[in-house]
C-alpha cells in the first residue's frame, strides 16, 4: 500500500472530533439521566477515592439510607465533606468506624469521640474550614467559581497556614499543615481567598421529589443539603416520598430537578434526635443563688441589656443562649440560628417535638411567627453581609486587642470552628463574649496575647464575666466599665491577666 493510501486508510479510521464530542456527550447525558434506583444501585456506582458530599447538620437532614448502603457496598479511601460526620455509631459516624473514609472536610468534630481519636491519632485526615466559608465553598463550586474572597478567618491559622490536617501517628507532632491562604484587601479590608468545593458524588436528603427531580425540603433540613445538591457531578437524593410530576407547585420547589441524577426512595427516616430539648411550659425559672446557673444567669443578664428593638441577633451554644430569657419585655428581637432559622423560638413542649426543627446546638426548638428557613449558604450570606446586628458566644482565651480563641486546644482537644470565625468577622456586627473570668485551674482567660490558635484577630468588642464588664477600645486595650456587685477592683485585678483602664464612673451590675 503506498504511503498516501495508508495515510488515508489512517485518517478514514480516526474519529473526529466532532465524533468523539458526540460519543463523550452521549455518554455523559446517559449517565446523569434522572433515574430512580434503590439504595444498594445508587451506591454500587460510586468508586473507591471518590468525593461524596454528604448533607445534613448534626443529625438532621443526613441521608441515613444512602450512608448504610456506602457501608455495605464497602467502598475505601473517601473523601466526605460535610459540615460534622454524625456521632459515634450513626451517620456518617459509622463509616468512620470502618475505616471507609480517609479525609473529611468539616467545620465541626463535635461530639463524635471517634472522629475527633481518628484525627488526633493520625488515622484521618481533616480538612477544618469554618462552617460559613465551607457553605460557600460548596456553592461557589455549583456555581462554576473557581474561588472567591472573604473576610473569615483574616489572621488565623487557617489564613497563615499551619492547622494540622494529619498528625504523625500516634498523635503529637504534625505530619501534614495546612498551607497558607493568599490574601488581598479591597476598601481596606482584609480578605482571604478560599477555592470552590465540587464533588463526584452528592448524597443529599430531602422530604419530597416529584418524578422531574424537583426537591423540597422540611425546615432546618434545608442546611448544607441546598448547596451540595447543586455542585456534584452526580446527585443522589433520598427522599421521603416520590410523587407524580405536576403534584410540587413549581413555586414550592427548592432545589430543581436539573441538579438531581438519581432518585433513591429513603428506606430508613429514623430521625435521630442529637439533643432533645424540652420545656415544662410554664417559663423560666431563675437559678438557686450560689449555684453554677446563678454565675451563669448573672453573665447572660447583663449579656441581654445590650439587646435593642428591632435588632437581628445570633447567640452561641450554651450560655450566650441563656441570654434570650431575657430580651426585655416590647422588644422584637429576632434571633438567627446559623444552620438555617431566622426568628427562632423556645424549646418546644414534649408534644410539638420535630426531628426537622433544630437549632445550631442541634437542639430542638421552634420558630416564632413571622420567622423563615433557609439554607446554610444563605445564612451565611446573612452573616457575612453584615446583616446581624449582635452575636454573643463563649470563649477559651480573649487578649486585650480583642482577639478570640474559642475552638481548638492543639494535639488535645478540638471541635472545630463552626460558625464563629465566619460571626465575629462580619461587618457591623458588634461581638459580646460571656465566659468565666477564670479556667477551673484558675488560669487567666483574659491575656495580653491568646496562646490558643485564634478564632477571630481584633474581633471582640465587650466582654461580659461574672465578674466585669471590659469594653475593648478601638485602638486596642481593655477598659473596665462595670463590676459586680460583689465583687472588688482588686479581685478583678487579679483575675486578669493583663493591664486595664478603669472608668470613671465604674458602673456596678
């Protein structure tokens, strides 16, 4: 055959490119092709090494079904991303236990024993990102940006590089820090640049599909389920019940089908409650003098003068919560949750208990009238925005510049960031921490400098202890603006462990 001829034959036997477009096209479109499939096919398709985002927050809004079949389908070496990992024995909790996942990518450890012995043990590796940045992360990536800038965690480790992702095994030392962040200021603010999260596989929960993919969410399930749903390449929704295309009034559609690529009809809607929390009904009762919840009342009293009508406020796990006893009487304050709540209500009574209705300390709760759902990407565009007046929380260490460390005592303890890194950096928002003067040990909490590794740098704006109330002044240092009744400048003093000024007058409270 003479060369041009077996040049011809070559080229007569070669796709186009056209050709191999439409192959690589029709391939693809049949495999993100809306089909539903039961639990055990839908897993069968995930690979080993994949990217699973996995929604829900705590424990609500996890696709139970979909976890128990990556479980027994036995893939290896997972990443997940997802804002916590369950608990011990549940969630995505039990694929920790079998070693399934090799990395997470989380904003909280929480209350999972095991997940937080896998990281410090260097078993696991953990990719720690502030709740609101992850959120953002995650819709970026649905979104087709490749990165963005923020003002959260400006300052941080997470800005300087430096967390640990993986410890040597054993613990102690770290084998794998996080690399610095490149910064940039824009009108004179600090900013960091975080990259977009995308997936190969999304496993998301929802209380309803229609036949079209079309989703719709129960209130706070809504979480990081939104988001992830819209930024893999295959979105697997379990979902409570399927229905007839044309029964989901386009209007009440949350997430649309054309991000949606299997269907899977949940087998299991267990629904684990993570804290139930109840009321009598009948009110508060004020705490026994001399007791713990009395120090406690004492800090979230004074916490709650600083409330104003009409603000929108965000408060803390734990004590800064306590303040909302105490709104005075004629104020509308409205109190956002981060997992997704704007105008959150007591604790519910045993009867109007709800799985789905959960605050950011994965309590249950209600919702007053008036208030609304949304998902965690929103919620944190209401934060970043600079649209919370006030946030209150607790804190490990505050130094007299106003930096905070809250989350992580290195290669000892940690439960991540959650929502505060992303809180005390928003514009316009005044940060109040309620804390014990003093450790247990009777160590300083109040420093010149935090030896904790920061939560926010030049943050906090008042603290409130049992013992005073400092302002932080805007060119750095404390002033001592009130006292408590019982107690004296000098006990103060020592309790501090670094210099204040004092006002004149000095307040009691």
């Amino acid at each position: 055959m003479s060369s041009a001829l077996r040049l011809l034959s070559t080229r007569l036997s070669t796709p186009s490119v056209a050709q191999v477009t439409a192959r690589w096209s029709s391939t693809k479109a049949d495999r993100k092709k809306l089909r539903q499939v039961s639990a055990a096919e839908a897993a069968d398709e995930i690979p080993n090494d994949s990217t699973l985002l996995v929604g829900g927050f705590g424990l609500c809004g996890i696709p139970e079904t979909m976890i128990d079949a990556v479980r027994a389908s036995g893939q290896t070496g997972l990443t997940a991303v997802s804002n916590n990992a369950g608990v011990d024995g549940f969630g995505l909790g039990t694929l920790l236990e079998t070693k399934q996942i090799s990395k997470m990518v989380s904003s909280y450890v929480g209350e999972n024993a095991e997940f937080e012995r896998q990281f410090l043990t260097g078993e696991l590796s953990v990719e720690l990102t502030p709740q609101g940045t992850l959120a953002e992360r995650i819709r970026a990536g649905g979104a087709g940006v490749p990165a963005f800038y923020t003002p959260t965690a400006y300052g941080t480790v997470i800005h300087k590089g430096g967390s640990p992702v993986r410890y040597e095994p054993g613990g102690g030392e770290i084998a794998d820090p996080s690399p610095p962040r490149e910064s940039r200021q824009f009108n004179g603010v600090d900013y960091v640049m975080e990259e977009a999260i995308t997936g190969d596989f999304a496993l998301v929960k929802a209380w309803k599909a229609d036949r079209a993919g079309n989703l719709v969410f129960k209130k706070t399930t809504r979480n990081f389920n939104v988001p992830m749903a819209k930024a893999a390449t295959i979105t697997i929704a379990e979902v409570e019940e399927i229905v007839d295309i044309g029964e989901i009034d386009p209007e009440r559609v949350d997430v649309s089908g054309i991000y949606v690529n299997r269907l899977v009809l949940a087998e299991k809607n267990e629904k684990r409650i993570e804290n139930r929390t109840v009321s009598t009904g009948e009110g508060y009762t004020a705490a026994e003098p001399g007791t713990p919840a009395a120090r406690r009342e004492r800090i979230v009293r004074r916490a709650a003068e600083e409330f104003r009508d009409g603000m929108h406020c965000n408060l803390g796990i734990g004590m800064p919560m306590l303040a909302s006893n105490f709104i005075p009487e004629g104020f509308d304050v409205k109190l956002q949750s981060e997992n997704g709540i704007m105008g959150l209500g007591p604790f519910p009574v045993e009867a109007d208990v709800d799985p789905d209705l959960i605050n950011a300390g994965k309590q249950t709760v209600t919702v007053l009238p008036g208030g609304s759902y949304f998902s965690s990407d929103e919620s944190f565009s209401m934060i970043r925005g600079g649209h919370v007046d006030l946030t209150i929380l607790g804190a490990m260490q505050v130094s007299a510049n106003g930096d905070l460390a809250n989350w992580m005592i290195p290669g000892k303890m940690v439960k991540g960031m959650w929502g505060a890194m992303d809180l005390v950096s928003s514009p316009g928002t005044k940060v109040i921490v309620t804390m014990d003067h003093a450790a247990k040990s009777g160590a300083h909490k109040i420093l010149d400098a935090c030896d904790l590794p920061l939560t926010g740098s030049r943050c906090v704006d008042m603290i409130i202890t049992e013992k005073a109330v400092f302002e932080v002044k805007p060119e750095g240092g404390l002033l001592l603006t009130e006292l408590a009744d019982d107690c004296t400048l000098d006990e103060v003093t020592e309790a501090t462990g670094c210099a204040f000024e004092v006002a004149d007058p000095l307040k009691s409270f």
